[in-house]
C-alpha cells in the first residue's frame, strides 16, 4: 500500500473534528514533534515562543486535528521503516534471552559455526589482539561482549507490567484521599 493510500484509509476513520485541515504553524508543530517526540521543543521550532512553548504544545497535543496528524505520521512512518511495537520487543527478546554458550566457543571466544542470526544479534563487540612473541607463534586474545542482558529483560519485564514504577494511595473504598495540614484539607484524587 503506497503512503498516499495508508494516509486515505487512515483518515477515512477520522471525525469531523479530526478532519478539520490544521494551520500552517500546526503542520509544522507536527512534523516537527515526529523528530523527537519532545512536544515542547517541536513547538519553539515550529515558531511558538519559548517562554509558552510548553503550554502550547500541550494544547495542541489536545486537539484532536493535531493528535490525529501525528498518529497517521507515526502510522507511516512505521510502515514505511518497518519498525513497530511487535519487531522492538522481538529484539529485545534475542538481547534478553540470548545464551552466550550458545554463540561463543567458550575455549577460545570465536564465533560458533552454527550460531544463528538470532544469536549473533546479541553480540555487542568482538575485539582481537594479536600479541608477537619473538618464540614462536603470536599470541592472540579474543574478547566477545553481549548486550546487557539485564536492560533488556527490566524492559520486557515494564513492558509486561511485571515491575512497578509508582504505586497509587487512596482512601477508603477507593475513594480521594484526604489529608490535613495544620487546619487547611488538601484534596487529592487518584
């Protein structure tokens, strides 16, 4: 499917309010923010003030016009890269699940003939020294480094909801929790 035909299909299942053209600042607020996906920087290049930048990039964020633009930008981009949520944990897992014993020789660090592609993609490095020795046959070290192992498995663990960043406090039933400072109540809610 050619990228004019991925952006018809998209927009084809957009509302009216997503429908609705964007201003010339907009479009630029949107390509833009599909460089680093940092809303407030996309907004001062895309000419807004610095000193509102952040605010107005959360405006815009909340327009449904502008919010619709940048998921058929983020949509043909994947396409068009073949880069998407399925192929990044794909790779992860070879990095996380990757057995070193399964790649390497562990008697001389070479490469064994029958690794995989699989394996070989995680491997970091393969350094080699060659040592001369005025007797004989030179020396040579081999060193092979893996990805780190343990940053892979803590995203796939995050990705699954296995690890807890923050943790919610309410109050009873689930309801706002209430707290008083000396004489005053603050409200917070979940």
């Amino acid at each position: 499917m050619a990228k004019d035909e991925t952006r018809d299909l998209l927009l084809g299942e957009l509302s009216d309010e997503e429908r609705k053209p964007l201003t010339p600042r907009q479009e630029r607020f949107v390509e833009e923010y599909l460089i680093d996906l940092n809303a407030t920087q996309a907004a001062i290049r895309a000419g807004y003030s610095p000193a509102s930048a952040g605010q107005q990039a959360c405006d815009l964020l909340k327009l449904p016009k502008v919010r619709a633009r940048i998921d058929i930008a983020v949509a043909e981009r994947s396409k068009r890269t073949g880069v998407n949520a399925d192929r990044v944990l794909l790779e992860l897992a070879k990095l996380a699940l990757a057995n070193p014993l399964d790649v390497v020789e562990a008697l001389d660090a070479t490469i064994k003939d029958g690794a995989t592609r699989e394996d070989t993609a995680a491997i970091q490095s393969i350094k080699v020294k060659t040592i001369p020795q005025k007797d004989g046959d030179p020396i040579i070290e081999r060193e092979v480094r893996m990805y780190d192992k343990n940053k892979s498995l803590e995203l796939l663990g995050k990705h699954l909801g296995m690890f807890i960043d923050k943790k919610e406090i309410s109050g009873p039933g689930g309801e706002a929790l209430v707290v008083k400072l000396e004489g005053e109540v603050a409200k917070w809610a979940k």
